[in-house]
C-alpha cells in the first residue's frame, strides 16, 4: 500500500483535532501508512483570500517544500484543497519555475471523500453511525471541485445512518473566511438562512467535508440554542 | 454604511420580500434551463461567453461596423465620452427640436448616468413607463435590481406612493394600480416628443438596435414619439445577428425564467416611407463613462461581457441579505460589486469587493460565464495594493506578514497554538481583539482544542 501524507489543515490542527485523527484511523483501516509532516501549517488562503499575495506566496511556497516528496497528500477541506490546486497557479502565474513545481504538485493532492472512492476506489468503509444526518455541501468543493455526490455515496454505506436533505444543501453557510469578521451580520444572517434549512430536516447532525463551514453553523446553532451538532465526514466514516 | 446593512438584515418585511421575489425569479430560471427543455444551456452559455470574448476584443472593428450599418437604414450613432455629453446631445436635440416631454423605458445605463435628473434641470420632463421603474421614480428612489427594480416595494407600498404622489384612492390590488399606471402613462406616450430607450443588443452586422421587454412600453417608447434615443453601453454589441439565437435564449430565462420574453424589438433605422409608424428621427448613443478603461485589464476586461441578466443578484446570498440599496452604485449584487469598483476605481468603495463569501453561486449561473468569484479576488489584491500604495495598509498587512512568517515556522505555530489553547479558556469575552467579538457578535466561539493535531499525532507514535 502507497504511503498517505495527511495535511490537517490549520484549523482542524489547532481547533479540531479529532477530524484529523477520525481521517487517519481511517486510511488506516484501509491499509494505508499514514504520515504527518511537522512542518506543515496552512495553505495560504485567509492571505490570499484577504487580497494579500504576497504573504500568501510565501506560506504556499512553505506548503510546497514541505510536501515535494509526498505521493498522495489527503486534505480534510474542499476549500484547503481548492486553494491548492486551484489558486496556487495564480498565485505563481508569473513565475515559470514555481508554476512548473505547482503542476507537480496538484495532481498529488486529494479532497478526503475524493481519495475515498477515486484512489482507494471503496464508497463502504465499514462504519455505523446510529443517527439523522443532513449533508452541507461546502462551496469551494461543491462548486470548484464538483463534489457532489461523492459524501453522498460515503454517507449511503453507513450502518444505522439515514440522510434527510436539505432544501437548500448548496447554499452558503456564510462563513467566507475573514467575511465572517468583516460583515457579521451579513454572515450571520446567511448561517441563520442555512440552518432553518437544517431543522427542517430533523437532523441531529449536520455532516460537511469542510471544518470551517461547521464552525460558523455551530457557533451559530449553539448561539441559537439548537440540540444540533456538527461533525465532519471524516469522525462519521470513522464511527464504530 | 454599516448601518444601512445592518438595518436591511434586521428588516424582516424587506427580507422577505427580497428572499421571496429573487427566490421566484431563482426557481423560474431553474426550471426553463432544466436539461429537458434546453438540453444544451450549457453549451449556450459557453457561446455567449465566446460570442462576447470576441465582440469585446474587437470592440472597435465592431463599433465601425454597427455605426455604419445603422447609417444605411437612416440611423445615427452618437459617441459620447460620459454623462455631460449625453445629457448635451439630449438637450441640444430637445432644444432644437422644441421637445419639451420625454418618455423612458427601462434602461440601466441611463441610471448610470443619471439621465433624467440631467433632463429635468434644464426643464425637460422625463417618465419613465416600464411600471417598477415608474413607482421608483415617483418615490424618488433608484432601482433596487438590475431587472425588477421595485423588488424592495409591496403592493401597499405602491399603494401608498401612489396615493401620495398621483392623488388616487389607496389602491392595493396590483391589477388596478398598474391601471392607474396606465392611464396616466397613456397620456404621456401620446404627448411625447421624443422616447429614449435602453438597448439590450446592439446588432453590428445589422445595425439592429434590440429591445427585450415584457410591459410593450419600451416598444411604444420607441414607436409613438417623433424621435426615437437609444441609449447603451458601448459593450452591448454582439457580433451578429444570427447570435441573438444564442443571447435571447439565455436572457430571458436567466433573468426570469421566461423561454423568450412578452415583447422582442428589432429596431433598425427611423419609420421608412412605407411605413406606417415609428420615429422620424432615429439616434443610438454609444456611450464610454469608463468601459473603456475596463478595456485594459486582459483578464478583467470579461466585466464587459455582462448582458445585464440579474440572475447572479438572485442567486446570491449577500445580496438576499442586503439587498440593493447598499451597493454604493446602481449596479448591486455580484456584478456591481466587479463593476463598481472599475468604473469608480478601488478605492473610493474599497469594502465592496470583501462583501462576499466567495461561495461562487454567481459564476454559476451567469449565461456568459463571468467568472466573477476570479475578478472579485483580484479586486481584493487590487484593493491592498492600492491602500499600499497611499500609505493606508493599517495593521492588516502587517498581520498577514506576521501570519506568513508564523506559518513559515511549524514550531513557532505550534508554539502559538499551545499557547492560545492555555490561555483562550481565560479571556473574558470584553477583552477579545476586534476580529473575535465580531465572531462572538453573531456565534458561539470554538476553543482551541486544549491539545493540537500534532500533539496527538506526536503521542499517539508513529505506526
């Protein structure tokens, strides 16, 4: 079996651990050697979506060094992963030698639910998961990368679990990054839209493959006292 | 500013009506693009957008040739640099015409450049008849959506402006307040001198100046009055006219769901001699105010190729919060918010481009496939550059300097990390810096997790 990078991302690092663990356990219950490089911290993004490239540049040039030797690097985010393969090509537009390094390095890199079904090719990772559970399609996944139905089918093969949808699953859940700061009440709002969604289905657990999206719809359903929790689709496929 | 958005969002009247009336216009679209009525939207869309890509990359070639061709059926094409010349070419024909009375249908780029104020200062009256347009100009507010204008006012709402305004009976059952629109706006089509429409396509191969309505009144505008001003942005042209099979597909459904709208005119030149009506006179101003300038940037120059659908308004979740008024210029929601600050520069709005969640809802749905989420990315670096520039980056650039060298440094990050994780539990809420107690305003605040991935990775050992 290949050996399996994982970059956590800086928020599931230092704000939710547990979905890094939940992903490793299960690349390893699949067979695969996992491996965390130390010197991995962020992708660049809150920079590069704040308008500053320069900053932006050297923290993705950080990310490349730290992950050239690296055959699969597996990302616990849609919008981490975007980033990546995505704007790392803008971000080096003007740059022949760099581009030339991020073209190595985008097809190396993989979406979590992504490296599930198209590299280790299983939509049934044999988990159980006793619950009602409604699906938040993330946008940068959903719109940049086509994620669609992927979680869907990972979420079908759970034991014990039934997926009620939303009537908006594709809308944003209003976080944005820095948005979030910068217009509160605008990004609230768009939370508070989302999650009248939610308790329309009568799920107790709201599943994305993006750690930042469940942080604004739970800090926003805790506010609003819902008995509703969040959980990443990682934690979820590695239930027992 | 801040207030404004602050009061729309907290406004559940207005955010009903904007949720209501976009999520309308929303489901109609989906359902006239859905794959068994027009199996190849996609491919429509991917034409436009090349359509456009080569009508605006060859904005000049085009320009000679619509001018001339609209002078082969009589037309005249008028070039002007901003609004003053507008509003000069306007008066000047009035004047020498003795015109006195204008009538208007529905055109943004006149509210670009704010036409009728313009008018009505040397003394002309200028209506407007398309019927939202109408209700705004009587409430003296400017539109509120590129499409529905009035999309912010309730029935009771236009009962009250038109009672105030027209002297009628309050008036809440919409058929009869569009009769009392009509009534009054009758008399002025057969009273005017001169109608100044908009123009949603300009035709170069024809010279065909083409209107797209649902009320007839813009094609009254531009047949009962002895003169007849179309008024468009120089990026209205599309190459042919074989192409309107392309852009009138996509405008009408993108915009309203409609598979092609009530009314569709095909204007090329004044009323021939054997012809029993339109304009004697027949004038297209092709104005600049800036386009121009947009021309310049390769990438962002596709701003240009916006047919002025409103769908990317619709589908957008900031600007079903906010609504219209809150976009500094007439242009709102994703499309105003690339515009804007082209036409204005960066720095007169600079918040505008950072007034999106980037969720690309816009992208995706805009028939032209503006790739707007892109242009709205490169107006945020636009925007620190210039701030740079002029000495005003304040501590945000110094923050993100600080972050990449953190980020440069796994140990000082994890360092950081622990840090926070020991010391977040403690900090009263009153004492959160400015970026936190706006999370706080509207969320509860995750804690760091007392210990970090790579803490846990560190104990659990390598396998």
């Amino acid at each position: 079996m290949p050996r399996v990078s994982l970059f956590v991302t800086c928020i599931v690092d230092q704000a939710f651990p547990k979905v890094g663990l939940a992903m490793a356990e299960v690349l390893e219950r699949l067979g695969y050697e996992i491996e965390f490089l130390e010197a991995q911290t962020c992708c660049g993004q809150p920079a590069f979506n704040s308008g500053y490239l320069e900053p932006a540049r050297a923290v993705a040039r950080h990310f490349l060094r730290t992950f050239q030797g690296s055959e699969y690097i597996v990302v616990p985010s849609g919008s981490c992963t975007t980033m990546i393969a995505h704007h790392y090509e803008d971000l080096f537009a003007q740059d022949p030698a760099m581009l030339a390094e991020v073209e190595r390095l985008i097809p190396r890199v993989w979406e979590f639910s992504k490296f599930l079904l198209e590299v280790a090719q299983v939509d049934d990772v044999g988990a159980r998961f006793d619950g009602v559970v409604t699906y938040h399609d993330s946008c940068h996944a959903l719109r940049e990368m086509k994620i669609k139905s992927g979680p869907r089918r990972l979420l079908s093969k759970v034991a014990g679990l039934t997926l009620n949808e939303m009537d908006i699953p594709e809308e944003c859940c209003g976080f944005g990054g820095t948005f979030s700061v910068k217009f509160p009440e605008v990004s609230g709002g768009m939370a508070r839209t989302k999650i009248e969604s939610i308790v329309r289905t009568k799920a107790d657990t709201v599943v994305s493959i993006d750690s930042s999206c469940l942080m604004q719809l739970q800090g926003a359903m805790s506010r609003a006292k819902l008995p509703i929790r969040t959980m990443h689709l990682a934690e979820v496929l590695a239930s027992k | 500013m801040e207030t404004t958005i602050k009061q729309t969002v907290a406004d559940p009247k207005l955010q009903l009506a904007i949720y209501t009336a976009t999520g309308r216009l929303m489901a109609k679209r989906s359902e006239s693009i859905a794959s068994e009525v027009l199996p190849d939207y996609q491919d429509l869309r991917t034409q436009a957008n090349l359509l456009k890509k080569q009508a605006i990359e060859n904005l000049d070639w085009y320009l000679e040739q619509f001018e001339s061709n609209l002078a082969l059926h009589g037309g005249k094409a008028v070039y002007c640099k901003n609004a003053e010349e507008v509003a000069d070419f306007v008066l000047g024909l009035a004047r020498e015409r003795g015109a006195r009375l204008i009538v208007k249908s529905k055109s943004m780029t006149t509210e670009e450049i704010d036409l009728n104020e313009r008018l009505e200062h040397h003394g002309l009256e200028a209506v407007e008849t398309d019927l939202g347009e109408y209700i705004l100009q009587l409430a003296h507010e400017r539109p509120y959506h590129i499409v529905a204008p009035a999309l912010h006012k309730t029935r009771y709402d236009v009962a009250e402006i038109f009672s105030k305004r027209l002297g009628v009976e309050n008036e809440v059952v919409i058929e009869n307040q569009t009769m009392i629109a009509r009534r009054v706006l009758r008399e002025k089509f057969l009273s005017a001198d001169i109608g100044i429409t908009g123009a949603n396509f300009l035709v170069a191969d024809s010279g065909a100046v083409v209107l797209v309505e649902n009320e007839g009144n813009a094609r009254l505008t531009s047949s009962a009055p002895r003169i007849h001003i179309a008024v468009a942005g120089i990026e209205q042209l599309i190459p042919r006219a074989q192409d309107l099979a392309v852009f009138l597909q996509l405008l009408g459904r993108s915009a309203t769901g409609q598979p092609i709208t009530v009314y569709t005119s095909f204007l090329s030149g004044p009323r021939r001699a054997d012809e029993i009506d339109g304009p004697e006179e027949f004038y297209v101003v092709l104005l600049d105010n800036g386009r121009t300038r947009l021309l310049a940037d390769p990438e962002k120059r596709q701003s240009l190729y916006c047919i002025r659908c409103g769908a990317c308004l619709n589908t957008c979740p900031v600007y079903r919060k906010i609504g219209g008024h809150n976009y500094p210029w007439i242009y709102s929601g994703p499309i105003g918010a690339i515009i804007t600050p082209q036409f204005h520069g960066v720095m007169q709005d600079p918040w505008l481009p950072f007034a999106s969640s980037l969720c690309g809802a816009c992208a995706e749905v805009c028939p032209v496939k503006i790739e707007i989420p892109k242009l709205l990315l490169q107006l945020r670096s636009d925007v620190t550059a210039a701030k740079a520039s002029e000495g005003k980056s304040g501590v945000e650039l110094l923050a993100f300097r600080v972050f990449a060298w953190v980020m440069r440094h796994p140990r000082i990050f994890g360092f950081l990390g622990a840090v926070a994780a020991k010391l977040a539990p403690r900090v009263p809420k009153s004492m959160y810096p400015a970026a936190l107690r706006s999370w706080v305003s509207e969320r509860e605040l995750p804690m760091p997790a007392p210990q970090s991935f790579r803490q846990l990775w560190r104990k659990r050992g390598r396998p």
